[in-house]
C-alpha cells in the first residue's frame, strides 16, 4: 500500500538539453537595441522553476535598467513558495517589485499595471518591454495586461509549445490613463545550460521544444518528483494497480496508455503517446500546484549569492558602459548603411 511506498532519492541524468535557434541570438540583440525606449523592462520567469527559469544574458543585456519581476504560471506552482522569494528579493534586490500572476485567471495582472502607472509622472507616457525564457507566458501576460488594463482582447500569439513569439513586434497599449505602452519579445534561452537537471526541468515545463527532449524521460523525472512530493494522485487518476505508486516509468505509462486507449496495431501499448498524455495532463495543472526548483531560505540565499558573482564578474562601469554604447552604436550604424547597399 502507499503507506509502505518509498519513493526514489536519486535521479541520474547527465544529458544536457540545449536548444538556441538563431532567431534567439537575433532577439537578443533587438532586445538590446530597443532598450533604450524602454522605460521598465518585465522580466517574465516560470513560478514552477523560479531559478531554472532566470536567464544570465539578460542580466547582461538588461544590466541596472528599472527591471520587474513576474513569476508567471503561479496557478501552476506551490502557492507557499511566494512568501520566502519575496523576502528574498526584499533583502537582495529591494528596488526590484516582485509579482506572482497568473495569466489565466488574470490574478495579480493589475498589480503590474499600477507599477507601470507609478512611472508616468514626470514622463507623460510609460513603455514597458516584456522579456523572458520561451513558453514563461509572455504574449499571455500582454493579452492579460491589455484585457484588465483597456478591456480589449488578444493582441500576441500565444502556444503551448515554445518559440511562437520570433520577433520583436511592435508596441501594443495596455493603459489609457496614464499611457502604458508594451512591447513584447521573443522568448531567449540560456545559450548553455550546465545544470542537466537544471535543462530537464526547463524542458519539463515546456521551455525547450518536445522533440528536442526525450519525454519518456521528462515523465521519468515528473514522476520521481511527484513521488517525492508525497502525491501520489496520479496512481488514481490513470488507475495504476491497486490505485498505488510506483518509481517505475515503464508501469506508470502503461497505466497511462491502458487508460486513455493509446494503443497501437497489434495491440501494443503506446508508451510514447501515454507520455505526451502525461505532460499535458501536468503542463495544465492537473497534477497538483508543485515547485521543482529548491526555495528554502538557505537555497535562495546561494542563489543570489551566485547572481551577485555573476553581476561582479560581468558588472561594468559607467566609463565602461558608455564605451560599450558607443561599440555598440558604431556596429548598428554599420549594419544598417550595410543592409542600405
Ligand atoms: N496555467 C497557466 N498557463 C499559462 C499562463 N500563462 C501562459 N500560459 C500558457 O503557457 C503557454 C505559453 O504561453 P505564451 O504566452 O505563448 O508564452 P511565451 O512566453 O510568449 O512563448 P514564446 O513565444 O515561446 O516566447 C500557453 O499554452 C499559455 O496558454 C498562466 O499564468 N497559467
């Protein structure tokens, strides 16, 4: 019986998950090009891998701009986890706000938009840009902001696999009164995930395209986490025998398969169907509201330690910073008197 169940401790994975098309690479240079029309940058994370789901190169890019965090798809996550990366942030990045929303049920929405609002004065109108890791939810949160903020309805392209959004595309109103202006980007990978973990759980929570991960393994992994959680919901749901838990992904996704009728000519069960099945079943919530990366107090505080090294060893000065504008300028100049020939 459950009781008796004793879940895994260890999951051995050593394969790197690395996913960075070119038009990634090109939307992180408009990022930067457009940076400086922007007024506060929103940098979108996944609330279920609120660590995994941080992108080094934007602090490269972003660098000491106005930056507002939003920690999306919070429906999806464990809803205790808000109060200890709040005081986290309070005590290590007190002037960056901290928001946790959730774009399908526009929870919190309004929060970003006063933030927004608080800006307009002295500036008569406020632009925000959007940035984050593909498939965090982005183009959701400007068609959220746009409903709660001027009551009008989809205004990006959203999807469920990631990488719908490859352009930076104009700018859209999410406000009247004061003028909120936003402008929405294309989802950036980290261009090297060291952590093979680190890229599993990203792939997980549906960061890195499917085909590009094994999803046999991704259930394997959701399903030692899940064990490890204590929930074993998933062994009624798909009615494993007994109704009991398993470590075993074979026994798992045969359940799955005889469950939903994934079966193949001759029979066969199809476990690659009862995975894909699997995936859905838990991107949409139906496996309970679990964080995977670790947000203990101890755990946050080596995370930003970690951020400040990272900060030190890339942080440059103003001298510095104005002579990388100037590079910066001299290279677009060229590119565009090229692109004119
Ligand atoms: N449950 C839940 N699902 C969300 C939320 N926000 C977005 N989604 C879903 O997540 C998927 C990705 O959303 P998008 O808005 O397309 O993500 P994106 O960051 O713009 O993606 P890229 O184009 O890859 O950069 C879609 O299936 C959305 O419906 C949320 O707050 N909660």
């Amino acid at each position: 019986m459950a009781t008796r169940f004793i879940p895994r401790t260890h999951f051995p994975y050593d394969r790197v998950i690395n996913w960075f098309p070119g038009h990634m690479a090109k939307g992180l240079r408009l990022i930067s090009e457009r940076l400086n029309s922007v007024d506060l940058v929103v940098e979108v994370r996944d609330a279920r891998i609120p660590l995994s789901s941080v992108n080094p190169s934007f602090e490269k890019v972003v660098g000491r701009r106005p930056r507002l965090i939003v920690y999306n798809k919070f429906d999806l996550a464990d809803q205790s986890t808000s109060k200890p990366i709040t005081e986290a942030f309070a005590k290590h990045a007190p002037t960056t706000p901290v928001v946790f929303t959730s774009c399908q049920t526009d929870d919190n929405i309004k929060t970003i938009l006063d933030h927004a609002s608080k800006l307009a004065d002295p500036i008569p109108q406020v632009t925000l840009m959007v940035v984050g890791m593909p498939n965090v939810g982005k183009s959701s949160l400007i068609n959220s902001l746009r409903r709660v903020g001027v009551g009008k309805g989809k205004a990006a392209a959203t999807g469920a696999q990631p990488g719908i959004t490859r352009t930076v595309i104009g700018t859209v109103k999410v406000l009247e009164d004061p003028t909120v202006y936003l402008v929405d980007t294309p989802g950036v990978m980290v261009p090297h995930i060291a952590d093979p973990v680190r890229s599993l759980k990203v792939a997980l929570t549906g960061g890195i395209r499917d085909h590009l991960s094994d999803e046999q393994v991704m259930v394997d992994y959701l399903l030692y986490r899940l064990n490890g959680f204590n929930d074993y919901e998933y062994a009624k749901w798909f009615k494993l025998p007994n109704n009991e838990p398993t470590n075993n992904v074979d026994e798992l996704l045969q359940g799955v398969a005889r469950r939903i009728g994934a079966i193949v000519k001759g029979g066969e069960l199809d476990l690659n169907m009862a995975a894909k099945f699997f995936l859905k079943h838990y991107r949409t919530g139906k496996l309970g509201q679990h964080t995977l990366d670790d947000v203990s107090p101890e755990a946050l505080e080596s995370f930003f330690e970690s951020q400040k090294m990272y900060n030190a060893s890339t942080g440059v000065s103003r001298r510095q910073e104005k002579k990388i504008a100037k590079i910066e300028q001299r290279k677009n100049s060229r590119r565009v008197s090229k692109a004119e020939e």
